[in-house]
C-alpha cells in the first residue's frame, strides 16, 4: 500500500511499524471497497468520499478511531473487550492483539450506516 509507505517509515519502533503495516493491510484486503488514504498525517480508510475508520501511533497503543457514533453503538463490545478508549477512539496495547472481530463490527457498520452520507464525518 505505498499511499502509507511514508507514515509507515515514520513510525521508530520496527514491532509497531509492523502491527501498524499488518493491520492497515487487513483492513485493505478485507475491505478492497474502501480507499486509503492519509489525512492530518493518519492512515485512514473512506468510502464514496466519507470516513470509515483512521488509525494512528501512541507509545503504549495504537488508536483506532471510528468516529463517536460508532464508539456508542459499539460501547458494550468495547466494555467487554477490555480495551481503553475515550468517546472517539479505542486504545489497542502493543502489548496484546488487534481485536479483529471488534475491528470488523466497526468497519462493516460505518459502511452500512454511512452508505447514504455524501459528507467526510457524520453530521
């Protein structure tokens, strides 16, 4: 994906840089729909012009961020996973592994729910 090779570079420690790689490449294979792109120097990935889910770099974690409809929607999945997060991103340890399944329920409902949205955020 050479839209985030240089966010990829950026990134100082190689483990991080390759779960970052890894899951951008997920969410690329999983969702082929989807563009990727980088915005306010964050991968993030769109559809039809509007976002669908960004992440980014932190010392302890990478943030996951869906936009804050999703984070209520999902509020009980994020409870019960463990994970920290505020009301606009989940907090994922470097430390434990990408929650996938909590990843897809994102994913698939931003999609599903935005398909009609002719804006980059919810309104």
């Amino acid at each position: 994906m050479e839209v985030f090779k240089e966010y990829l570079i950026s990134i100082d420690h190689p483990d991080h840089r390759e779960r970052m790689e890894e899951l951008l490449g997920w969410v690329a294979e999983t969702y082929p729909e989807l563009e990727p792109v980088i915005k306010w120097n964050q991968p993030m990935f769109t559809h039809h012009g509007t976002y669908i889910i960004g992440f980014s770099v932190a010392k302890n974690h990478l943030s996951v961020a869906p936009e804050e409809a999703t984070m209520v929607k999902f509020g009980e999945d994020i409870e019960s996973s463990g994970l920290t997060y505020t009301k606009g991103l989940v907090r994922m340890p470097w430390k434990k592994e990408v929650d996938y399944d909590l990843l897809r329920k994102f994913i698939e409902f931003n999609i599903k729910d935005k398909a009609d949205c002719n804006t980059f955020w919810r309104q």
